[in-house]
C-alpha cells in the first residue's frame, strides 16, 4: 500500500487529475455554449475537451498497473464539472427574463428599475389575494442580482422569477 504513494504512482494520477479537471470544465462550458446557440465558441470548447479526454483517457490505459490513476480520472471528472459551473456563473453570459410580482409596490420597483437603465414592461394583474402589477425585464445573466436588489429593496415582500430567453431581434437591451 505504501508504494502508491510512490512519486512514480502519484505524478501520473496527478496529471490525468488536472487533465480531467480541464477538459470536464470545458465540456461544461460546450454544453452551455450549446444550448445557448454559440456554435463558434462550442466547437472550440469541444475541440480542446477531446484532445485532453484522448490524452487522459491513453495516460489511464498506459498506468493499468497504477489504481491511483483510475481515482485520479474519476476524482477530476467530479471535480471539473462543478468547477465548470462556477466557471460558468462567473462569466455569466446570456440574457435573463425576470418577472416581479408585487401586490403593494410594482409601480415604484418599475419606476426604480427604469432609472437605473432597464426597460420593463408593468402589467395588472389579479392574485390569489387581489390586485398584483407584474414587471417584465429582460436583463444580461451577470444583472440579475442588481435586479433583484432593487426589487427587494422597494418591496421585500416582491417575488422573483428569472429564467433563460435567448433575444430574436428588436427591442430594448440594455448592454
């Protein structure tokens, strides 16, 4: 047991390690490229994700002998995907609806957002307990939080949806 901790056992699961953290990273990034229809930017991720899952992949079948190897292929996969999300939440690209639902205040959390530069939309609406305004904005992902402090801000009591849109054309977006 004490030879697995060998330097000649611990290099190469270190490398296939750091390899998968990459390359899981990348594919996290290629599927939300994907799914955000960034074609370019998903083929580069793609292309540089197989190249290192080629060369992690040949570095376990070449170290068959070594199972430090194998955790360090599993324990990278693990580790790249949820640092690919936090990757992904830093960048934080793509556009956001937002709704806010105010029964009190919806005309003074429109007002607020519109002075600080975004276009919403205010609709009446009826809930489960009487009259709501219901604000539309559609704001870049790294916004949101701002969004939702200036909502909060005039009405705590405010509910927030935000959800994924992809733009088609026209309007108003703030940049």
């Amino acid at each position: 047991m004490d030879q697995l901790f060998q330097p000649q056992f611990l290099a190469p699961a270190a490398y296939i390690f750091g390899l998968r953290v990459v390359e899981m990273s990348l594919d996290t990034l290629r599927v939300l490229s994907v799914v955000r229809g960034r074609r370019a930017v998903a083929w580069v991720f793609g292309f540089f994700q197989s190249l290192l899952f080629v060369l992690a992949i040949t570095s376990v079948l070449a170290n068959l002998d070594n199972l430090l190897t194998a955790f360090g292929y599993a324990a990278g996969f693990a580790t790249g995907s949820v640092l690919g999300m936090f990757i992904e939440e830093w960048l934080a690209f793509g556009h956001i609806h937002m709704r806010v639902i105010s029964a009190r205040r919806g005309s003074e959390i429109a007002d607020q957002l519109r002075q600080s530069g975004f276009a919403v939309t205010e609709i009446p609406g009826r809930g489960r307990d009487g009259t709501v305004t219901l604000i539309n904005a559609n704001v870049l992902r790294r916004q949101v939080p701002l969004v939702e402090r200036i909502a909060s801000a005039v009405d705590e009591q405010a509910f927030i949806t935000a959800e994924d849109v992809q733009p088609v054309r026209r309007g108003f977006w703030r940049a």
